[in-house]
C-alpha cells in the first residue's frame, strides 16, 4: 500500500496548483501539439460513490510506451474536477517508482486513499491525470483523452452527501479540532490517553479507517495504540507501535460480531504515553495533555 503515510489532500484553498499557475482558465483547456504519449495512465477506484469526508483507494496505473525514454523524474498531477471543469482538490504526489526508472513497455501500478474533503458540492466529478517536472515546463505527452495542457480524463467519482455515510460522533477524550495554518482542508484532533468515537452500528463488518500521527519535536517517543470497542474496551481489534513523525493509515477491520447488537457502538483509541508540551519545552504554552494526532477516524460499511 502506498499511501499510507504520505497522503494529504491539498484544498480548495490552493486553487492554483502547480502546472496552472498563471494560466487563464481558457488557456487550461487549450489542447497541446500532439506528440509521442509516453504512457498510458489509467485509474480504478474501490467504490464509484463516495460520501464527502469518506476515503476511496484509488490504484493508479501507468503502462509504459514500446519507446518511452524517461531521463528525468515527474510528479503525478491529480486533478478532481466539477462539471464545469473547475479544480475540487488534488493529489499531485511522487510515484513510488521514480520515472526515470519506469521501463519500455513496463506496467507501474500502486494505490493511494484518499480522503474526499467536505466539499459544497455533491454530483459527479471527473478525475484528470498529467506528468510534470517544472511549473513552467509542458507536461507529458500520454495517451487518452486530453481535456487541455495535456491533462488526462481517466475515470468519474460520484461525490455523494455526508449524510450518506455511516455516522459518527467524537464522543469522550478529544480536544478540539485544529486546522493547518496554510491550509484549512487539513483539520485533525488531538486525543488524550483514551479517546471514544461513537457510531451508529453499521451491524455488518465494516472498516475503520484511521489516519493519525505524532508529530514529534516535542515529545519523540513511539507510542503503542490500541483499538478497541465497548466502554471498558473489552474487545480489541488492533494495536499497533506509532513512531514519531511517521504518518500512518490504518484499515481495521469490524467484524459485525465485534459491533453487537445496539443501535450505536463506541470504539476507543488508546495510547500507552500521553505527554503534556509546556512541561517539556520551555517555549510551549500548551497545557493539554497529549496523545496522538487523528485526521480521519471514518468508518465504513459495505454500500456506505
């Protein structure tokens, strides 16, 4: 799995994203000079319908051209579009196989999870691909269909509203939400020693997908995390060793059995060490006990 650290999605405040800057929109959908594709990008996702705030993993593949020859190294643009062809959000990223050293004919595939942000949007949305190395330098010819500036329709998502998720509550043990100074689209909480999410129970197995870190600086310890149900978190169902400034997504399993009967159903987050910041550093003020950092605690049931 490849994402599972890296992933941040950028928002809708950084509308200008790189190989669009300082275009005008017409420009953007001008069709490049055809020239030899190198590639051939494709995507698959593992659900088409997605409720705002929910994750989707998305694979990406690239079948190499008989006679591509990379000698440098391109980031992948991803960009999710609205009817009217304008930008949503991104997930321009590094693919895990650099490419300079994708082969002729050599197929390069791998997944990412994507967390779709509350966008105030809810109907189909189309997914573009592109390769770029400098803001200012064309992109890569591929083969497909070219929406402008050589940037590739490769596959539809259909954004459906939250309340079409399976929902959830941040019940006991959170702090408030905090949100990135230079991006407001990444918001995360931060949990004390124990913290509850409530849900509603799905009754069937289901996924809990869990996005956390501990930044470290601070407090640069690993942490054990344990994962459980009920009040006294008599159930386990994952644990796991949290390293600092390591960024993890963690898919765990619900089995309906693990869930009971009632109509809602309280799963714990628990950390061995917790560690207050102004008793630490001398240059903190924060008072707060501490125990990791959640981005996304979502969980998800089979045609949710």
């Amino acid at each position: 799995m490849i994402r599972s650290s890296a992933f941040r999605l950028i928002g809708v405040t950084a509308l200008i994203s790189v190989g669009l800057a300082g275009l005008p929109a017409s420009a953007c959908r001008q069709k490049t000079p055809s020239a030899p594709p190198m590639a051939t990008p494709s995507v698959t996702l593992s659900r088409d319908k997605v409720p705002l705030g929910g994750p989707v993993d998305i694979t990406y593949k690239f079948v190499v051209a008989s006679d591509a020859n990379f000698t440098q190294n391109f980031r992948v643009m991803v960009h999710v579009v609205d009817p009217n062809e304008e930008l949503m959000w991104t997930d321009d990223h590094d693919p895990p196989v650099a490419t300079t050293a994708w082969k002729p004919g050599q197929t390069i595939e791998y997944t990412r999870t994507v967390f779709v942000p509350v966008y105030p949007y809810v109907g189909e949305a189309t997914i573009q691909i592109g390769l770029y190395s400098q803001p200012n330098q064309p992109r890569v010819p591929l083969a497909g269909d070219d929406a402008g500036q050589r940037a590739y329709k490769v596959g539809r998502l259909q954004l459906a509203p939250q309340s079409d998720a399976v929902f959830s509550v941040y019940k006991d043990g959170w702090h408030p939400a905090e949100v990135a100074e230079h991006n407001a689209m990444v918001e995360w909480h931060w949990t004390k020693k124990v913290a509850t999410l409530a849900v509603r129970n799905p009754k069937k197995d289901s996924v809990l997908y869990l996005d956390l870190d501990n930044p470290g600086g601070v407090f640069d310890e690993p942490q054990q995390v344990t994962v459980s149900t009920g009040s006294t978190g008599s159930k386990t169902l994952d644990q796991f060793t949290l390293t600092p400034k390591h960024e993890i997504l963690r898919k765990i399993a619900l089995p309906a059995a693990a869930l009971g009967t009632d109509e809602n159903v309280d799963l714990r987050i628990e950390v061995d060490k917790t560690f207050v910041p102004n008793r630490l550093s001398p240059a903190s003020k924060d008072p707060r006990e501490l125990g990791v950092r959640v981005f996304h605690a979502v969980v998800v049931a089979p045609d949710r």
